[in-house]
C-alpha cells in the first residue's frame, strides 16, 4: 500500500444485529484490512431509526437519521446495507448504484425481487453489487457458486439455509417435542424473532432459494416462483413417522435442473421449499440446531457441501466484511466483480409438475380389502407405490405407504380421495421424502 492510497469511504445502513459487528470489525481489524485492500476503510456515516439508543462501541458523531442524505453524499464510495426489507432500502441502494456507488447487501428479501433492476444500475454506472451474506450467513456460498464454479454446469443445489426451522425441527426430532413446544424452546434462546412467520412460513428460506437458483441457472428466478412450504404442519407423529423408517424432518431448499415438460422442450429450472423426510445417514441429517448446509451438484465437481453458521451478528458480518473487502479492491484497482449473469433464461415449472416421493401415514379400519381398496386410489391416480407397512392396533391399523416419485398434484387429488374413504379414520401424515430410494 502506498502512503497516498485514497481511502475507501464506506456509509453504513443500519446498526442492529449485523450493523453493529461490522462496525467493530471494521474498528478492531483496521490495519489488517487496509493491508489487504490496498487502501484504508474508513466508515464515512451510520444510517439508524433511532438516534439516541445507546451503542456501545459505535462512534456516536457518524450517526444519522437520515439514510437518504447519506448515499448520496459525495464523500461515500461504498454502501453497505443490514436494515433489511424491500422499501425504503431499493430506493436508497438503487440511488446508490446509479451514482456509482458499489453496494454490498445482506438483504435477501430485497434481492430475491428486485436483483434486476439493482443490477441494472449497477452495470449502468460500472458499479459492484456483492451479497454473500444473503444467503446462509458466515458461509461462502454465493461466491462459489458465481465465481469458482463458473466454469462448471452446476445441476443441483439442495440445503438448509433457515436455522431457526433447523433448531425446531432437531428440536422437536431429539425431544419428541410439538411444534409449538420447540418454537417456544427457540424463541426463549433467542433463536426464533418475537415475529417467526417469514422463518416458520418458509419465506426466509424462499428467499435464499431464489437467489440460489438465479446464479447457479443463470436465470432470475423470484422468491414468488419459488414453491414454498412451511414447517407449522409438522407434527410430533410426522417426526415419529420418519424416525420408524430411520428418516429425520428438515425443511429443504432444493434447485434443479430439470426438463421443460408439457409441449416445451428443453431445460427448465425447478424451485421449492418445504419440509422433507431425509435418511439419519445423508450429511444433511446431521445438520443441528441453528446451523446451515447446503450440497451442490454440478457436472465435473461432482458433489460438494458447505456447512457453518447461517445466521448471526458476527458470522454474518465476517460475509459482509468478505464482500466490502472485493468491492473496495476491485476500487483500488480501477476493476469490477461479476455482473448478473442471467443469460440462459431458462422457464420456471410450476410444483404441480414436480415429482417427489411421499410418505403417507393413514389410521384405517382393519379389516378385510381396506389395503386393496388404498392402493386402488394411487393406481387410480397413477402414483406407484414403493413400499407398504400395516400394524394392526385392535379394530385399527396404522397405514404406512412410500410411494414412487409421483407429480406433486397427482399426490394431492390422491391424499384427497382416500381422505373420504369411509375406512380412513385419519391421514395421519403425508411428507415428502428426499434421498435415495427406500
Ligand atoms: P436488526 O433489526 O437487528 O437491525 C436493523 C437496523 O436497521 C437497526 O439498526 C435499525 O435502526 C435500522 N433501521 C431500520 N429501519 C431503518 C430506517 N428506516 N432507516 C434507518 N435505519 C433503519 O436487523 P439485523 O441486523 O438482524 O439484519 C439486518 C439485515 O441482515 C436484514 O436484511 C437481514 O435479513 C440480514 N441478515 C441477518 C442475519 C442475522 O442473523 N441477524 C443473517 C443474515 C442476513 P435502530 O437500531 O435505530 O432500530
Ligand atoms: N432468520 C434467518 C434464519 C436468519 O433463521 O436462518 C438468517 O438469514
């Protein structure tokens, strides 16, 4: 570094969370970063809600209020965004990236929708927009996949990037406990926000699907098209049920590579998020507590996993501090980092089109022509059954069927069918399952 280099000037919106342990890497580890741009970073302002909260650690001259003002000043070379949300944050970062301005971004929400337009005005000016952290927290993930994998056809994507869904269901699967049991046991360690829906709906994990899909097709995929399934139907009997068939319950993200269908050939790209059975011996069953991990396949790497903390203040900011060191390099050097690469546009299908293997749990009179009778409906509804178990309990029995994979509205006409069966006491469970063949 040469004595004249021109500092970075760095304007930071929000302070929480994540806000608040950039500001203390950035404070703690200044020499090492300077050294490792070639110029130092400087925090030029601090954008907060609330001005007079106490912040420990946090110089109180850069706080302001007034997060417009502060991207748009001349002095700033770099904004870095951890509030969260779609507005006012795209209006603040595209003003940002129209001014030339590089933006560095944890804010998933914001790029599962809006990444075309935020690209847009970024290549409009020549200016970077990174946001490793938006995806699985500490875990250099994106960068990956945009980047190192480039050069590979990347086929598959599967993981857990929700860790307080992940916390519940170990929860619940260690314990024996309820849903809600487990999600009071998060909320109490802090894991779950005082307002769970977007982790508990799945629409976090839709986010971070979308996202996923969009680099590793090529493709702008939105959190909209992501078919998205939550963890509040989980039931302590749906984790009984696949602990008898040594399975476990994680809410999975999965992206494929998948033919077109219908009249249109070719590839298209298939999106979901929902909870599944996997077998205790895939790696992503011994995925616990708050922690993410996510598999890549891809057609010369072969198989590939990535796994540590997908969430938090510090392991999300080492993602944040990752991507201002990139960007402020790629200023020093007078460079640029990757653009949006959506060139393959491939179509998006729709999960009525998706296959998936089920598990389904039914509670039915135990009698003569009753398992006749079920298997009649899946043949009725050409879903192939792989596998059978009845125990019998009295006048009842418990149903256990695992079917082949079978299209996601095939499933659900023949779940309804067997629901009216004057012989079915209960559907107990119906799960979807991942991993190799039972
Ligand atoms: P917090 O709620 O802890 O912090 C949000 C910050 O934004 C606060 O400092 C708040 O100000 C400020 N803020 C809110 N509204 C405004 C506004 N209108 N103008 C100016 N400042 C505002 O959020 P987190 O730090 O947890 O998360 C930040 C981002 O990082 C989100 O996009 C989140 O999805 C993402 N993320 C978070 C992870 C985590 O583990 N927390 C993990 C990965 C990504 P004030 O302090 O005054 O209230
Ligand atoms: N709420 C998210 C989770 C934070 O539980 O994983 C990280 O994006």
């Amino acid at each position: 570094m040469t004595e004249a280099a021109k500092p970075i000037r760095v304007a930071l919106l929000g302070c929480g969370t994540v806000g608040t342990q950039i500001v203390r890497l950035l404070t703690e580890q200044a020499d090492d970063l300077a050294a490792r741009v070639g110029a130092p970073v400087e925090l030029a302002g601090i954008a907060v809600r609330r001005a007079n909260k106490p912040r420990p650690g946090v110089p109180a001259e850069l706080l302001t209020t007034d997060a417009a003002g502060l991207v748009t000043r001349d002095d700033v070379d770099v904004v870095v965004e951890v509030i969260g949300g779609i507005e006012p944050t795209r209006d603040w970062l595209l003003t940002a990236l129209k001014a030339g301005k590089s933006v560095v971004t944890a804010n998933k929400a914001l790029l599962a929708e809006h990444a075309g337009d935020l690209f847009a005005a970024a290549d409009a000016t020549g200016a970077d927009l990174y946001f490793e952290a938006a995806v699985a927290g500490a875990i250099p993930l994106l960068r990956p996949l945009r980047e190192s994998m480039a050069g590979d056809r990347i086929t598959r994507v599967m993981g857990i990037v929700n860790g307080t869904t992940n916390f519940i269901l170990s929860a619940m699967d260690e314990t024996g406990a309820g849903y809600a049991e487990a999600l009071d046991e998060a909320s109490r360690l802090g894991y779950a926000e005082a307002d769970p829906t977007a982790d508990v709906e799945g629409y976090d994990a839709a986010s971070k699907a979308a996202i996923l899909a969009s680099i590793a097709f090529h493709t702008r995929v939105t959190a909209g098209q992501v078919h998205r399934e939550g963890i509040t139907g989980v039931t302590a009997a749906d984790v009984a049920a696949a602990r008898a068939l040594g399975r476990t319950i994680k809410l999975l993200a999965i992206c494929e590579r998948v033919e077109a269908g219908g009249d249109r050939p070719g590839e298209a790209v298939a999106v979901r998020v929902h909870p599944a059975m996997i077998p205790r011996s895939h790696p992503l069953a011994g995925v616990n507590g708050a922690f993410n991990a996510v598999f890549v396949e891809a057609d010369a790497a072969g198989q590939l996993m990535f796994y540590g903390q997908g969430a938090g203040g510090a392991p999300t900011a080492s993602a944040v501090l990752g991507d201002l060191v990139a960007v402020a390099r790629n200023r020093v050097v007078g460079g640029r980092g990757p653009r949006e690469s959506a060139y393959a546009d491939l179509p998006v299908r729709p999960i009525a089109q998706a296959a998936t293997r089920y598990h389904i749990s039914l509670d039915v009179a135990d009698r003569a022509g009753v398992l006749a009778a079920v298997a009649a409906v899946f043949a009725q509804h050409e879903v192939s059954i792989a596998a059978v178990r009845q125990e019998g309990r009295s006048s009842d029995a418990s149903l256990v069927i695992v079917t082949h994979s079978a299209p996601d509205a095939a499933l659900r006409s023949t779940v309804d069918k067997i629901a009216g069966l004057p012989f079915v006491h209960d559907v107990v469970s119906v799960m979807r399952v991942e991993g190799e063949e039972l």
